[in-house]
C-alpha cells in the first residue's frame, strides 16, 4: 500500500521539464503504479489507485471535488471521505518527493550523451561470426540456414585476430571487452575459435584489456573435450532449444531433416550442471505454431535448466510461423501464466530464472543505456568471416548496412552516426510508452525489417515488451511483499 511507502526509487538526474507520467494497471491481485521517469513502483489499495490519475490531473482539488470526481470514475466503489482524505495526503506526499508525477529530465540530458559518443566512439563488443554454416536447417533462421544471405565460409584465424586487434584499438579507455562466438553454428569452427581465445589472453596484460568471450551453440558438436574448454574460457554460454520434442523438431531439423531434439537434450542439460546452472541461458524461439509458450519454458525448467530464455519469432507476415495480431491476447495470457508460476516455484524451492522477467528496479543499467539501448552500430558491431563489419548479427548480409571492414576500420560515418543518434527520444512511438526505459527503445533491426526506419518499431514486439515489464514488476512486488 501508498502508505507502506516506496517500494523502489531509482532516482532522476534533475527536473528540468513539465513533462510527466504514470502507469497504472492491476495483475495477479496487485494494483501497481510506475512513476515512468522516477523509476518508483508503487503497489496502492483500490482508493489511492483510483485517485492518482484523478490528482494528476486535478493536483489541488478540494476533498469535496475528489469525492464527485472518484464517484463518477469509480461508480461501484463506495469509498469514505475519510479514506480518500487519507489517500490524497499520501499521493501528495509522494509527489513533493518526487516519487510521483516526477517529471522528465532525460531528454535534455540525452543529446549532451548523443555528442559526446559521436566526438570519441567507442567500440566494447563485437559478435564473431567464425562460422557462416549450420548443421541443423532450422525454419525461421534469420541467417538463412547460416549463410546470411551469401555465401558458406568459415572465419580464419587471421581474419579473427585482426578482428581483435580492431576492437582493442577501438575501444578506449575501455578495459573490459565483450566478444561472442557466433554463427551459424560456431563449433564448426572450434579449432578458430581455441586460436582466438589464446590470441586474446595472449595481449590482454600488454593491453590493460580483459575480454570475456561468450558462445553460442545449437549443441550438436557440444561433447566432453568442447565442454571442459567453454567451461574454462566463456563467460557465458547460450544453448539453443525451444521446448517441448514436437515444438522443437518442428522448427529446428537436422541438415539432413531428422529431428535434433534427443539429440541435443543430453549434451544441454550436462552443460547446465556443469556450470553449476549459472553463466549459461537455454534460448529458444516461439512461433505461431507455438502460442502456449508457457507449457516450453516449464518443460524446460521441470528437465533441470533454472536460467531460460523462450523468445517471440520475428518473422516476416507472409511466413506461416510468423506471430499474428491476432495471437496476442494468447500470449499475453501466457505470461501471465508463466509468471504467476515462476512465484510459485521460487516459492516451493524451485528456481526458475525467465530472461525476460529479468528487471533491476533499483539499480539497473546505467542512464545512457537505458536512453539509448544495446549499442549496435557504434559500441557493438558483428564480423563476417571474411572481417566485413555490419551494426549487429540481424543486419549482417544487408549491403546497404555495410560499416566497413576490421583491416580498414569503419568507413560508412554516415550510417555510424545515424546509429549513434538512435535513442529513445528519437523513435516517436516510443514517446507515450511506459516501458521505453526498460527495452531502450527496443531493437533497430526489428524497427527496420518491419518500419523500414531504424527509428520505427515493431507493434507486436513493442506489445509484448510492455507485458513482460508488468510481469517483470509484479512478481518483485510479490516478492517483496512475502519478505
């Protein structure tokens, strides 16, 4: 309750601009209330939730105009003089400590940050691409079965190195720097990838750099030897599977179109007890033909694996597997399924860790991040096999989003500075969500296969980040309550 006082409270730089909001909304029997631009989180009772909107609005009006106006809002409810009294005195209290109705303060800041990453740009992490194949022929890869749209071909070690030395030179004061190992399928190449990962320990010291390399795999060639290697040298590990045998096999085949289910499922699961299930995530996509993702993520988890990511397809709406308007009141429903299961679980002392549930409400990324997103096209960027430099892994293949390459460095400024400027004040849409400082816009790569603007957005994908922040919030509220 408003009374009990703020549950979180991320604070705000300084309140320059009359520019406010608030989110109200009920879910698994809490009503919450996210002050947007504070960060605060407010779980309320039926009459402060009522008033809120009503005092936004009206912030000095009389009791007397509060009783009409919550009578008219609320008609079924019948609340005392003396409870609204109390709730406005509450609402107000929050207001002067700027915990309510604060207002917005990003936007000023957010150009100052704008100019300064385009004055000194920083590259922090780049996604290796050191296999441009794939033993499995899954239906809705982006990559086009790993080829991205051109050729098969495996990356060198001397197209890798040189990707290094590119991101050192590139990376500032910078120390602590991210690489991925990624395909296609990157096993296909493990002996490159083995080279790279000494090659990089081998200057870090000289470099004052550390790097922390990351794999994906879909788990096919993942045995003992390969294991025991990622096991010493990633710092994370992402295993491909999409839940339940029949949801899997459907969409992710062998090359030779057998199903890779049982195949894969064993390697997995000794990959998660291996690393003491954490620094790993099992990922898997949902389809059309999948709406009741909810079943996959607990399958997954009743099989042993506590860190999940089950994702939304994005798919073009001509393919029969892509997600539909009208698909989503049943998956909205499904996560709010998944999270009132995911409490019940943590509840019985069965953990249960759902990416996209994954939210920091007192700390949290750092400003600039939440303003301005993932980075891709500036402080990210993937690598071809053959050392061709694209924003991220979903535009690589596009010639027109060609940056350059790492022997040259990037070249194409223009388009670098267009990505450098992407933030969410520039995406109109994101302009009257409450969730934009949670997905930062959401991703460019999406905004432009379905906007045609790396400043558009994806409406399915915008709708579905704004459930999974309602759950995200409500099941903190819950916990928070119960401790």
């Amino acid at each position: 309750m408003v009374g009990a006082g703020v549950l979180w409270h991320a604070c705000p730089l300084c309140n320059e601009r009359v520019v406010n909001m608030i989110h109200r909304y009920k879910n698994n029997g809490y009503s919450i209330v996210l002050d947007v631009f504070s960060g605060a989180v407010h779980v309320v009772d039926n009459v402060t939730y009522a008033l809120i909107p009503i005092l936004e609005e009206k912030r000095e009006a009389s009791l007397d105009e509060l009783c009409k106006l919550i009578k008219e809002a609320e008609p079924g409810n019948d609340f005392s003089r003396e409870e609204i009294a109390e709730a406005a005195e509450e609402i107000r209290e929050l207001a002067r400590n700027k915990t309510l109705y604060t207002e917005d303060s990003y936007e000023n800041y957010v150009a100052d940050f704008m100019e300064k990453r385009l004055e000194k740009p920083v590259v922090k992490a780049l996604c290796l691409h050191v296999a441009h194949d794939c033993n499995l022929r899954c239906k809705y890869c982006f990559a086009s079965e790993g080829e991205y749209h051109g050729k098969r071909a495996l990356m060198s070690f001397e197209t890798g190195k040189r990707a290094l030395d590119f991101l050192v030179e590139n990376s500032g004061n910078r120390r602590n720097l991210e690489v991925d190992f990624f395909g296609g399928e990157p096993l296909m190449n493990f002996e490159v990838v083995k080279a790279l990962v000494e090659y990089g320990r081998s200057v870090e010291k000289e470099k004052n750099k550390n790097f922390r390399f990351t794999l994906t795999t879909n788990g096919v060639l993942l045995d003992d030897e390969v294991l025991d290697y990622v096991n010493r040298e990633m710092g994370n590990l992402v295993l491909s599977i999409d839940g339940r045998k029949e949801v899997h096999d459907r969409m992710r085949p062998m090359r030779g179109g057998g199903p890779s289910h049982d195949r894969i499922l064993p390697k997995l699961l000794k990959a998660a007890g291996s690393r003491q299930q954490k620094n790993y995530y099992v990922r898997g996509t949902f389809t059309h033909y999948n709406t009741d993702f909810a079943a996959d993520v607990l399958y997954l988890n009743d099989l042993g694996f506590e860190q999940i990511s089950v994702e939304p397809v994005v798919a073009p709406p001509s393919e029969d597997y892509a997600l539909k308007e009208s698909d989503l009141p049943v998956l909205m429903e499904q996560y709010d399924i998944l999270a009132r299961e995911i409490l019940k679980r943590r509840a019985g002392g069965h953990y249960v860790n759902f990416f996209h549930f994954m939210i920091d409400l007192e700390g949290g990324p750092c400003v600039a991040k939440r303003l301005s997103g993932c980075g891709a096209g500036g402080e990210y960027l993937a690598v071809t096999p053959w050392g061709d430099l694209y924003p991220c892994h979903q535009f690589v293949g596009e010639e027109r989003f060609l940056m350059g390459n790492v022997f040259d460095g990037v070249m194409n400024r223009e388009l670098a500075e267009k990505f450098a400027r992407v933030n969410v004040y520039s995406k109109p849409e994101c302009g009257s969500c409450f969730a934009r400082f949670y997905c930062s816009g959401g991703c460019a790569a999406n905004s432009w296969h379905f906007a045609g603007d790396i400043n558009g957005n994806y409406k399915i994908g915008c709708e579905l980040e704004r459930k999974r922040v309602e759950c995200a919030i409500m099941i903190k509220a819950a916990e928070a309550e119960k401790e």
